[in-house]
C-alpha cells in the first residue's frame, strides 16, 4: 500500500463585479480587440472596496468543505497561495483558518507568485505523504487589482482577482499511476529572472508597490519551460502525454496556453480553459479552473490531470494527479 494525497473536494469564489475589456478603452490607449486577440482575454473579475485576498481565499474554502461534506474541525492544515496577502503578516492563511472557526492545526502561506498554486499543493502532499496532516485545504488565492499601475496598459488589462481551493486527504493506493491523488510533482526556480516581473514594492520600500512585466520576455520563458517541466512530472509518473484527460494550465494567455499544449502533444479539446473569463489570476487561476472544470462537466473522477504554472521569480512547476 502506498499513501496518495487524494481530492475530496473543491470550489471557488470570484468577486461579483465583472470588467470587460471596453472598459479600459476610456481610459487607455487600447482595445476589446487587441486584449481578445493577444491574450484570450475578455473579462475579468474584481475585489469590491475592502474585500481582501483572505475574504476571497474564505469563501472559496467553504465552497470546498461543502463540496467536500466536510467541517472546519476536520481539517488539520491550511495552505494558501498567495502574493497579495491581507497584511505583510500574519499570514492569510492563519486569517482564513480564524474566519472559518478552525481552532486546532496549522496554517501558512506560501509565495510562488502565478506558481504558487504548484508549490502548495507540492507542499501539502508531502505534510500528507510524511503523516504530518491527513487532511489539508489548499487555496489560491489572489487580489491582484490592488497592485496594478492603472496606467500601465501593458500589466492592467491581464489580471483578475478570485479564489479556488482543493481539499486533500490521505488515502492508501497500490502505488501505481492508476492510483487516484497526487502521483508526481516538480518544481524549478530561477531568481536570476526577477527583474522580468515583480512588484517594485514591500518591507523595504515601506511601499505596496506596483507590478512590473517584461511581457515578452516572460513569455518566452513561459513556453519553453512549461511543456519541459509537464513532461518531467509526467515521466516521474511513468505515465505520458498519450494518457493525459485534461491539461489545467495557469491561466495568463491564451497564446502560452496553446502552445503549450501543442508542445506537450496534446490537443487544445484536453484543455481546460478560463482565461477569457477570468484574466489572469496568478495563483488562483489552477484552483478556479479545476472547481470551474468540474462545474463544467470536463473533469471527473479517475481523469488524469495535469497542471502546470509560471511566474514572478521566476518559479514554476507542475503536478500530475487523477481526479
Ligand atoms: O502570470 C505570470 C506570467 N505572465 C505571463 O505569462 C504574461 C506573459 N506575456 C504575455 O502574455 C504577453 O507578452 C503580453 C500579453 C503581456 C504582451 O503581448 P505581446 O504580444 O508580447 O506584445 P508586446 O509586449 O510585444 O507588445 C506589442 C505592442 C507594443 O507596441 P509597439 O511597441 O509594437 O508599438 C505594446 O506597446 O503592443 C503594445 N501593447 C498594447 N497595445 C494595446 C501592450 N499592451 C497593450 C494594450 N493595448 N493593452
């Protein structure tokens, strides 16, 4: 018997003011179609005044549970991902674990910007895999709005603010990729990339700050080591991408998204894709398209799916697991 970290539940939240992209033409020098036809992007949804990362990241969590038909009480850690915290500290996720009345266990954050989601559910499969917790929630969870350059049309019209979450549990498996769980990850780094995209703000600006991109060049990044680090996971599974169900890829464009899946040898009716709604929700964008897959009708129980996500570090990574 070997021991899986297993979906048993899922859900999401998204704010409920809705910007489509004309709205940035008065205000912008730009276009419905440009946005449309370079990103994928048609709408996005943003944080009312005062709602945070934490409120969103809640909600989302109770999605989860319901779906889950699980309590508060049942679970043993929070693991939220995030760049856009409530404060520089506590954590949101200690925040989310007060919101929720869970008084026992352990929650923190995790910081991999739009990787964040890979790293977490990395990270709460081991706590799973090692007997630290048998049962983790796993959040990302974002507010992006709050750190845009409004002026800057080259950042402001990409992202969005929402939150999805995963409810993990220990369960045993024969060891094998037929197992349901979480069967391979991989994660990479590479802080020699962090001027390509970051905040140029925090603890030692004394500033929030804004975000700062070099679109461009995060792309090329974006394409060349997404298919490398899906087919690492994949091979760690010993599984290829002939037995891929569903790629949900981190959701920035739909132009990455694409070739991606083309580089991997796997076609676009295998993807799940939620960009044009959603924008790009950092380390939500996972978490709300496998709740919104599901929704959907596109994945179910026993489907082999991959994820796999870039961003601001650069970090990125993947995760291989059946529903
Ligand atoms: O989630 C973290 C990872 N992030 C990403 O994966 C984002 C990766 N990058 C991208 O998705 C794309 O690079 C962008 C969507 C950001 C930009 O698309 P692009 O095809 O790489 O465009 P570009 O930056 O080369 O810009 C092309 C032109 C430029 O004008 P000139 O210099 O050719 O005159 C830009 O100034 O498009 C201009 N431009 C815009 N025009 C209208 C940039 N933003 C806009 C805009 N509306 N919003």
């Amino acid at each position: 018997m070997t021991a899986r970290a297993q979906v048993r539940g899922v859900g999401h939240y998204l704010p409920d003011r809705v910007v489509p992209n004309a709205a940035f033409e008065d205000t912008l020098d730009t276009t419905d179609e440009w946005i449309r036809s370079r990103t994928g992007i048609e709408r996005r949804h943003f944080a009312a005044e005062g709602q945070t990362t934490s409120d969103l990241a809640t909600r989302a969590a109770r999605a989860a549970l319901e779906d889950a038909g699980l309590e508060a009480a049942d679970l043993d850690a929070i693991v939220l991902a995030t760049s856009t915290a409530d404060l520089t500290f506590p954590s949101a996720a200690t925040m989310v674990q007060a919101n929720l009345g869970m008084e026992r266990g352990f929650a923190f954050d995790v910081q991999a910007v739009c990787a964040g989601f890979v790293y977490a559910l990395t990270n709460a499969n081991a706590l799973i895999l090692s007997g630290q917790a048998q049962r983790v929630l796993v959040i990302g969870a974002e507010t992006f709005s709050r750190i845009m350059d409004w002026t800057d049309r080259g950042t402001c019209v990409l992202f969005g603010d929402g939150a999805g979450a995963l409810i993990l549990e220990r369960a045993e498996g024969d060891g094998t990729a037929a197992d349901r769980g979480i069967l391979a990850t991989d994660l990479h780094s590479d802080g020699r990339h962090r001027d390509i995209l970051y905040v140029d703000g925090g603890v030692a600006t004394q500033t929030t700050g804004h975000l700062r991109m070099q679109g461009k060049e995060v792309f090329r990044h974006a394409v060349e080591k997404l298919a490398a680090t899906a087919h690492t996971a994949l091979d760690r599974a010993g599984l290829g991408p002939e037995d891929v169900d569903w790629i949900v890829p981190h959701q920035a464009n739909l132009r990455i998204i694409k070739a991606t899946a083309s580089r991997m040898g796997v076609p676009m009716d295998k993807v799940v894709v939620t960009v044009q709604d959603h924008g790009n929700t950092s380390a939500a964008s996972i978490p709300l398209a496998l709740s919104v897959g599901v929704a959907r009708g596109q994945i179910s129980r026993g489907d082999l799916v991959v994820t796999e996500a870039i961003g601001g570090g650069l970090a990125w990574g993947a995760v291989v697991l059946r529903w």
